[in-house]
C-alpha cells in the first residue's frame, strides 16, 4: 500500500515515528514535509499531497496538524 503524508512543524516528529514504523512494516511512504521544525503553514504541504492523490490512483494519506 501506498500512503502520502504531510505535516506542519507541529507535527514533524510524530510524522516521522510514523513514517518509520510504516516503511519497516512494508509500506510505501511518500513524504511530502515539512522536513524541519521551522514554522509552517500546513496548507503549504496539503496542496502538494493533494495533487499527487487526483494523480495516483489508491494512495491513501495521513495529515498531520499541530492545534
């Protein structure tokens, strides 16, 4: 399985927890940031996995959003 994840700054190092665990159980990650705990706007990221998702049939997603 496919899955596409994003974040803002809040969410990187849980992001990157789950990435890990998701790759070593056999999955496919495509990680589309942020990539630093400098601070974001999450819709920045967003928009970036949604126009993968309208080009990869089947991709599922995990967003990943401070509050």
């Amino acid at each position: 399985m496919k899955i596409a994840m994003a974040c803002d700054h809040g969410g990187l190092r849980l992001k990157n927890v789950l990435k890990d665990y998701l790759e070593a159980n056999g999955y496919i990650v495509e990680d589309f940031g942020t990539y630093s705990e400098d601070s974001c706007d999450y819709p920045d990221y967003a928009g970036k996995r949604l126009l993968v998702d309208r080009a990869i049939e089947g991709l599922s997603y995990v967003e990943l959003v401070s509050v």
